[in-house]
C-alpha cells in the first residue's frame, strides 16, 4: 500500500482536466466569482476521482489484463481501501456541492448515483455504459453553468452536445481496443459484439454530431470562433475516420486513435476558454 497509489488511482489529470472545465463553463455562463469557480474545480474533482477509485475497484480482473499497472492489480492499493477512498471523495463533494444551489447539488448527487451504478453494473451493459460516461463527462458544462442560475442552460447546451457525442465516440473506440482484457473479466462490451470496424464507424458518426453541434456557438462568439473549433473539427475528424482502417483490437489501440481524439477534446475545451476570455477584453 502506498499513499502515491491512492493519489494515482483518482487519475488526477482526468479528474483535474474535468474539474477546470466546471469552472470554464461557469464563466462562460456569466459567472463572475472565482472563488466558485474553485468551489466547482474541488467538487467535479473528488467526485470524478471517487468515481475512478470505484472503477479501478470492479475491473480489478480486467485491469489484470489490460492494465496490471493500475493501483489495485499491482498492489499499490487494496480492494478495501479503495472503497473506503472512495466513499470518503463522494462524501467531500456531496458536502461541498450544499454550498452550491439547488441545481448543481441535484446533478451532483445524479451523477454520483450514476457513477457508482456505472461501475457496478452499466459498464458490463452495451452501449449504456458508454452513455453513461457521456452523459457525466457533457453534464460538467450543465454543472458549472447551472450556478450561475437555470437560465444558462441554452448557453451550455450546445457545449453539453459537444461533449457528449465527442466522448461517446472515445468511449466506444476505448472499448474496442480493450476487447480481449474485457472478454476475460467477463464484461460485454458493443465492440464485442460488432466488431472493431462497426464500432469505428460509429464513432465516426457520433464525432460528426459533434462537429455539427460545434458550429452552434458561432452564433455568440463569431467568425474567430468558427475559424479555430473548424481547424479542431477537422483535426478530431480525421483522427477519428483514421479508426475505420482497422479491424484488429492491438492494431487500433498502437494507432493512438483514442488518445489523439482525447487531445482533441482538451482543444475545444482549449477554444471554447479562449473566446471566453476574448469575449470580455472586446
């Protein structure tokens, strides 16, 4: 056991990225007090990194396979302690979402149920786990506009949109590289029943909603903001068309499809900051 370990097993890039977009998405929503935003980066945090340590701890058999070097398969972290980490995560943002407003600490506790039903039951269902981890990754928008008041959900909406097939897409090509290790932990993934092809053309389809949802927020921020969520687009596009050319699971996952659509992502995330901030200089 080693305190590393359980610093490394709530991902804290994962969770630190998803924290920041909850701040993001409060300022693009009008908000004006950064100590929420703070408030909002702690919350999404430990509640995504509870939701991590809950994962890690039901696809121990899976990780053995697929990833012995996660916290739990090598050791680092007992089974035990994993769950009593995470009760105590989901605990910290559940108390700190009452000082929040009625809407975001209603989607706190949504997600925080969904999370654990997610790990304990929906990620061996598929296609709904992979909705599921959509819904939670485009709801972070949802949550940091809601403070700033019920109001702001056409501004999220499209950013929500954006988010949610972007990540669907992932999901689903993550899925198809991990093929073996989750036939062996008994999971049943869509890729394992469809095939790595099939899958890729979904994904393909899910990233062009994506992109058309994309083109939305042209409407508030402008031309400057098309040119650059376009050289984005055609980035995640390609990326992700890349996938039809394979039909192997090690074949897809040593092409780094999922990780280069997962820098794609932090690029919109990384536009969508920067017309905000150019909004108020202007």
């Amino acid at each position: 056991m080693s305190l590393a370990g359980y610093g490394k097993i709530i991902r804290p890039m994962n969770a630190g990225v998803s924290g920041v977009t909850a701040g993001i998405a409060y300022f693009i929503a009008g908000g004006t007090q950064p100590l929420f935003a703070v408030l909002l980066f702690f919350i999404v945090l430990v509640i995504c990194g509870a939701g991590n340590v809950l994962n890690d701890y039901f696809d121990l058999e899976i990780d053995k396979v697929n990833r012995p070097d996660r916290p739990i398969p090598s050791g680092k972290v007992s089974p035990k302690g994993a769950v009593v980490w995470a009760g105590f995560l989901f605990g910290a943002g559940i108390l700190a979402a009452c000082f929040t407003n009625f809407w975001c600490l209603g989607i706190a506790l949504v997600n925080v149920l969904i999370l654990i039903i997610y790990a304990a039951k929906f990620k061996g269902i598929p296609l709904l786990g992979n909705l599921s981890v959509a819904y939670l990754s485009g709801s972070i928008f949802l949550f940091g506009g809601f403070l700033v008041g019920p109001g702001s959900f056409l501004v999220m909406l499209p950013l929500f949109a954006i988010t949610f097939f972007g990540t669907l897409a992932r999901e689903l090509l993550k899925d198809a590289e991990d093929i073996e290790g989750d036939r062996i932990g008994g999971a049943r993934t869509l890729p394992m029943q469809i095939g790595v092809r099939r899958t890729a053309v979904l994904a393909v389809i899910f990233v062009l909603c994506a992109v058309l949802f994309s083109f939305v927020p042209f409407l508030t921020w402008g031309v400057v903001y098309l040119i650059l969520i376009g050289v984005v687009d055609v980035f995640i596009f390609l990326v992700t068309a890349r996938s039809l050319g394979f039909r192997d699971p090690q074949d897809l996952a040593a092409s780094n499809c999922t990780t280069f659509l997962k820098y794609g992502m932090f690029a919109a995330l990384f536009v969508f900051l920067l017309m905000e901030i150019l909004s108020l200089l202007l």
